[in-house]
C-alpha cells in the first residue's frame, strides 16, 4: 500500500522527468499539493514528508485547515477556487496566495481587507483561456485593466496568471497552454513582480511543464481519490 510519502516522491520524479524533456531545473517548479476535502491528517502526513505549499478550493474548508494547523508557520497556502465577492473577508487575512482573481471587485475587496501588518498578498488572475462560458476566469481582452488595478494596490502583489484549460486532446491542450505562456511572458515584461505562471495537473503536467510553467496544482496523485 503507498503512502502519502510515496506518492509525493513518484510526483517529484514524474516532475523531474518532464523538466529534464523540457531542459528546465526543476528548482524552476513548485509543487502545490491540492489537499481540497482532505482531512487534517493527511495534510500533516504530507507536510512530514516535505511538502510546503497546500491549495484548497473551498472557503470555509480553507479557513478551517489554516486555523488547525497554525503551529505549522511555514505551510504557505493557496486558494485556487472560484471565490464570490462575498467570501473575500474570510480569505483575504488567512491565505498567502489567490490564484482565482478574475474581477476588480474582487481585488478591491482583498486590497481593502487585508491587514497592513502583513505581507502584501500574493495574486495571480485566472485566466479562461478556452472562453469556456461555464468557467471561471477574466477573458484575454480583459487581463490588462485587471492586471494594472492589482499593481496599484498596496495590499496586492500581481504574482501572474492562473488557467485550467477545457478538455481536449494533448494538441489542444499544448495549444492552450503556449497560449498562457504567451501572455505570461507579456505580463512580465510590464510588471516586475511577475513570476508565476501557475497551470499544469496529474494528467497535462509534462504539457504544462514544456509550455514554460512554474506551479504544478496536483491532488488525487498525492492524497488519493475525494472522499
């Protein structure tokens, strides 16, 4: 039976066989270890085995996991799912990353709610890529306005992009990413604090990896199938 360990280590080798392909260091990508409906135990497990940086999809559930495992100062962690305006108060102050901004509502919300104690709260823009009209994200044409609002915000710093590209075959897959890599690439060259481009799962991580990411989102390879 593998453990939680294990499957940390066979992601990492999976990760370092795609940076070899695609000659990148590996120090080049971070893991980010998607622990959504997972409970506490097997968080910890993950954290014994090294791993740092946690995702969650979920507010209360993210709020609550922050709030259990505060003795461990130097988790950083990630919310990745679609997040209502409403919601912004009981993420802005808890987490250390929002890869799902995609309205400027949204960002003056966490501007104005995170505390000037602390470190400027890191921010990447979701991005639907595929226009898909189910899906969350700002659209190509609109990453600039959103883009230039966050970088004028003292609580914010404009990290990059995120995306989840729709299903297809690994053709389009690419293309989509090559997409992202694109506007990554021209985010960075107006914006300093740009060096995240935050795209790449279990299944397109090697496609991901190619196209120039530098945060793999990986939760059923670590933790096993949702409860």
């Amino acid at each position: 039976m593998t453990t939680i360990a294990d499957n940390l280590t066979q992601v990492q080798q999976q990760m370092l066989a795609a940076c070899n392909s695609a000659k990148r260091p590996i120090s080049d990508i971070e893991l980010l270890a998607v622990s959504k409906t997972k409970p506490i135990d097997s968080l910890q497990l993950a954290y014994d085995a090294g791993q740092r940086h946690f995702g969650e999809n979920y507010v209360q559930e993210m709020v609550d996991k922050v709030e259990q495992l505060k003795h461990l100062t130097d988790i950083t962690w990630h919310f990745i799912g679609p997040l209502q305006s409403n919601k912004t108060r009981q993420i802005a102050n808890n987490v250390d990353w929002v890869h799902s901004v995609d309205r400027i509502k949204v960002a003056k919300r966490l501007n104005e709610q995170r505390s000037n104690n602390i470190t400027p709260l890191n921010v990447c823009l979701q991005v639907n890529i595929s226009a898909e009209a189910s899906k969350s994200g700002v659209s190509v044409e609109e990453i600039d306005e959103l883009a230039e609002f966050i970088s004028n915000c003292e609580n914010l710093s404009l990290r990059g992009l995120m995306a989840i590209p729709a299903k297809g075959s690994a053709e389009q897959v690419k293309k989509s990413f090559e997409n992202m890599q694109s506007l990554y690439q021209a985010l960075q060259q107006k914006y300093s604090t740009v060096d995240t481009l935050s795209m790449g799962m279990s299944g397109d991580m090697n496609i991901a990896i190619e196209c120039g990411s530098t945060m793999i989102r990986v939760g059923t390879a670590i933790f096993g199938k949702r409860e």
